[in-house]
C-alpha cells in the first residue's frame, strides 16, 4: 500500500485534505479511520512513524509538533485502507486544552459533513506519569463528554512508555487506572478496552488489528 490519492468511483465526496507523507485523504466506504488521542509526548508520532514506515517529527518537550489535524495512511495492511488522524496534544505550553479540542471537533465536524466517521479512537498515555494530575484528570473528564458513553466501546486506551518502566511499577499504575472511576474505570465500564503499546511494529498492528473489521462508526458529541 503506498500513499497515494484513491480515485475509485465509491470513494467518498470529502474535502480534499493532503495526507502526510503525499497524497490526498480521500477513503473509500470500507476503509477504516482511527483518531490518535493523547497528551503532549506521548508517543502518538512514533506510533505513525511504525504504522507509515516514515519519519514524524517527534516531540520531547511540552510544545506539541501536530499543531493541526494530520490524516495518514497507515502501510501495515496490504488488504484494507487504513488511515490514522493524528491530533494535536493536550497540555500543549501554546494553547489550551479547549482549543486543542475545538481544532479536533471542528475537523470531526467537517469531516461528518462528508460522510467521512471514525471507527474508533486510540487514546494514548503514558505509563511513567506518576500520577493522575488534575489537568489529566480533566483531559480524561473532556475526552470522556467528548465521545458520550455510547462511543466509548469504540475507544482504545493504551498505555505507552513500558520499555523505560520497571514492570511491576508500571503493573500498579495500570491497575489504579483501571479500578479509578475518575480515571479509566468509568470508561472500561462502558466497554472501553485498555491494551499495552510497546513501542514497536508488531504493537502496532496489534491495536491497529483491533478495528480491523471496522464496525459501525463512532457518534461523537460535537
């Protein structure tokens, strides 16, 4: 699969949006789309880069490198489109996490204009972070009105950074995520599903693998 504009006659009518690495972001009917979610650093481009066989800019401070909404085609499977929305980050030092929020609903909004609907959403944090800030807190608050508990069965938390984390520290954060009804509990209750990221292909296609069948689309509150 490579990056390219898809000019078969079912493709969806979309707002000609360039598609990083080349091409246009024009998908098909069956094609699969998957927003990344995340704060600032939290490895949503290294992730792309696994996914599109391509160098993203990788950011290691507090300033986001995704100032808008970047759409990818992901090159790990030969027999389905798959595209990945790369979003800007929360606790960006530049702008606020509403602003950060109205970019993301604002693209959502145009994109549904066209008939073009997430499948799912990965959400990715850090498993290093010591704790559950509040700003954190209140990012997972604003993430979790954002989806509605309805498309929350379509969201996929997964925690990042365990290659730089003692196992059994990173065993006990990932389980105060998952019984914290102000963290993650709410969500998994609501069908969310929490997985690992290690930071690698094989990772990769196995989260990716998750909306492979794509499914019904997300209705999100916008």
């Amino acid at each position: 699969m490579t990056m390219h504009e898809l000019s078969a006659p079912a493709a969806h009518k979309t707002a000609r949006q360039e598609l990083g690495g080349g091409g246009m972001f024009c998908p098909r009917p069956n094609d699969v789309i998957i927003a990344l979610m995340g704060v600032t650093s939290v490895g949503k481009s290294t992730f792309i880069s696994h996914c599109t066989n391509k160098t993203i800019a990788i950011n290691s401070g507090l300033q986001s490198c995704t100032k808008v909404v970047s759409v990818y085609q992901c090159e790990l499977s030969g027999l389905q489109n798959i595209y990945l929305v790369d979003t800007p980050g929360f606790d960006d030092t530049n702008r606020t996490d509403i602003e950060v929020l109205t970019e993301i609903a604002d693209w959502l909004t145009e994109t549904y204009k066209h008939n073009v609907k997430l499948n799912g959403i990965i959400y990715l944090h850090r498993i290093t972070d010591l704790r559950m800030t509040g700003s954190a807190r209140e990012n997972v608050l604003r993430f979790q009105r954002l989806c509605g508990s309805g498309a929350l069965k379509k969201v996929v938390l997964a925690t990042t950074m365990w290659e730089v984390v003692d196992p059994s520290i990173g065993e006990k954060r990932e389980d105060e995520l998952k019984t914290t009804e102000d963290f993650w509990g709410y969500m998994i209750r609501h069908k969310s599903q929490i997985h690992r990221h290690y930071n690698n292909v094989e990772s990769v296609r196995r989260l990716i693998g998750l909306f492979a069948n794509g499914g019904a689309p997300v209705t999100l509150r916008l």
